[in-house]
C-alpha cells in the first residue's frame, strides 16, 4: 500500500531539504521534494498534498504565477507556506500579496516547522485535483 504524500517541498538546498524532510518524517508526515519549479509541477500531476512549502530563493519559482496555476488546477487548493531570506523583503512582501498562507523568514521557518507542520498539512477541505471528489 502506497503512503499519502502530505506535502511537496520545493528546495533545491540539499542540506536543508534533509532537514525539513526529516522533521516532518519524525511527525509522521511524507513529504516529497522537488528542486525546480518545472519539477514541483509534475509531483503535483501525481499527488495533491494538503500542503506546498516553497523555498522563494529558487531560481525557477515566479510566485504570483504558480499560485495563479495553482489554483486554476484545484477546487480545493493546498496550504501555501513560503520562506525566505530576511534580507529579501521585496520578495516575502510578493508571496504575501500572491496568496501564500504564510510567508517566513528562513530562520521563523526552522524555528515554526516542528510545531506548526502539522496545521499546515491538515489542508483545508480535503486535498484534490478539479473533479478528482
């Protein structure tokens, strides 16, 4: 039997995909992990996550779009959980304007994740694709 995926994450930081993934594994949580935007979107092809957390520093990643498609894609949309640096404030304030359910900076977002994981991937009424009810 094939585990639920919880949750995508894009990041193409090795070290601190590790260490997201591993929080959420010692929760109970699978989450898979995608290092580009084109990447995220074809996890999301095969699994609808209750949750997407979004590292704002990929190359690949142009926020207002994504969530744009998104949305287009579902009636029932994942949490959206962005971070990024501190010192790109330019770049938090866009994911905010975007839609994100929340926007962090890298160091909320470590400090959150343990406690704040499991609210993210309780999703809203139940992950799924349009027409996959």
């Amino acid at each position: 039997m094939e585990t639920q995926t919880h949750g995508l994450l894009l990041c193409d930081d090795l070290i601190f995909t590790s260490r997201v993934s591993g929080t959420a594994r010692d929760l109970g949580f699978s989450f898979r992990t995608a290092r580009s935007a084109d990447g995220l979107r074809e996890l999301l092809l095969r699994d609808w996550p209750a949750c997407i957390i979004l590292d704002l520093s990929n190359p690949d990643l142009v926020i207002a779009d994504f969530l744009t498609e998104l949305r287009e894609r579902g009636d029932a949309t994942p949490r959206v959980i962005a971070y990024g640096s501190h010192v790109d404030a330019a770049t938090l304030k866009a994911a905010r304007t975007a839609g994100c359910d929340e926007v962090l900076t890298r160091s909320q977002f470590v400090e959150e994740l343990p406690r704040k994981l499991p609210e993210w991937v309780k999703g809203r009424d139940g992950p799924h694709p349009k027409g996959a009810r």
